[in-house]
C-alpha cells in the first residue's frame, strides 16, 4: 500500500484515530508521518515518550483545566495535575489520592477498567476471585437498585448471598 500523502513509499505507519464515535484511518510512510506530527509520541531512540502519549489519551488542555481553575495541588509534595498531564508523572503515592477524580476516567480509557487485573498466587485464587466477584456483584445491585430495577436487584442480593454463604463454608 502506498502512502496517502506523498504517494511514492510504502505505508508503514498506520493511524487509526475514533473522535466522538467517528473513525478516520490514515497510511502513510515514516517520513510523512514524521512530517505531519504523527510519530511525535515517539522519541529519538525509538523508545515512546510517555508524556506525549498521554498528552494524547487526556487531551492535555481539557484534562488540565479542571485542576489549573481550582488551584488544586498534592498537599504531601507540592504537584498540581497539570505537572502530570504534562509531564506523565506524579509526584509522590499522595497524588493518586489527590487527583483521583482526573486519574480515574483516565485509567479506564487507557485500559478499560479500573480494577487491576494482575496475576493472582494459584493458593488463593479462588478466594480472590470469589472477592473480586463479590465486589462486582454489589456494583451491580447498587447500580439496579439505582434505576430502579428491583427484580435484578433481588437476583444479584441472591446470588451475593450466596457466595457469601461459600465463602463462610470455607
């Protein structure tokens, strides 16, 4: 495939980009993707610059503006979320608490949860799936008993009663 813009090298480069449910795909060769800011994620050793990538996923203005209004900054080191979002680093473990709500619908962008996922030891992995499911299970019922579907609700409450029953059974 030749590249859309110069039309004379190969496409290697590949941006796929969804704005507001609209997907735009675009082919390009290295050079006019180089040219038109479409690799600036990337830095010169060929390792990915974070803070540009992020930058990206937050739509650094958007993201920023919240806490640059409120003048809200970490109270243990001192960081504001605009160094953060500029930068693709917190300051210290108090900042998660600090800028939760901004992290938050980040993360679940970026990876689509906001529960970690991980590996969990092969001793305990049933005790930690059955929490993991408990923990679901109520966000579930809140969120029936939240639009009011009561018949949902009661099937969550017991199926949640009965997990709980295993659980003391073991």
């Amino acid at each position: 495939m030749l590249c859309e813009q110069c039309r004379e090298r190969r496409a290697t480069v590949h941006v796929k980009q969804v704005v507001n449910g609209d997907a735009t795909e675009k082919h390009l060769c290295e050079e006019c993707a180089r040219q038109s800011g479409e690799m600036d994620f990337l830095n010169l050793t060929g390792g990915v610059n974070i803070s540009s990538l992020l930058a990206g996923f937050m739509n650094l203005e958007q993201a920023a503006a919240p806490s640059k209004q409120k003048g809200e900054s970490c109270q243990a080191c001192g960081a504001d979320y605009r160094r953060f979002a500029e930068g693709g680093r917190l300051g210290c473990a108090g900042c998660y608490q600090t800028f939760t709500k901004h992290l938050g619908p980040l993360l679940k962008r970026i990876h689509g949860t906001l529960l970690h996922n991980g590996k969990v030891p092969r001793l305990r992995a049933q005790e930690v799936t059955r929490k993991r499911q408990l923990v679901q299970l109520r966000q579930e019922l809140k969120d029936a008993v939240g639009q009011e579907q009561y018949e949902r609700a009661a099937e969550l409450r017991d199926r949640i009663r009965r997990l709980e029953t295993e659980e003391r059974g073991q």
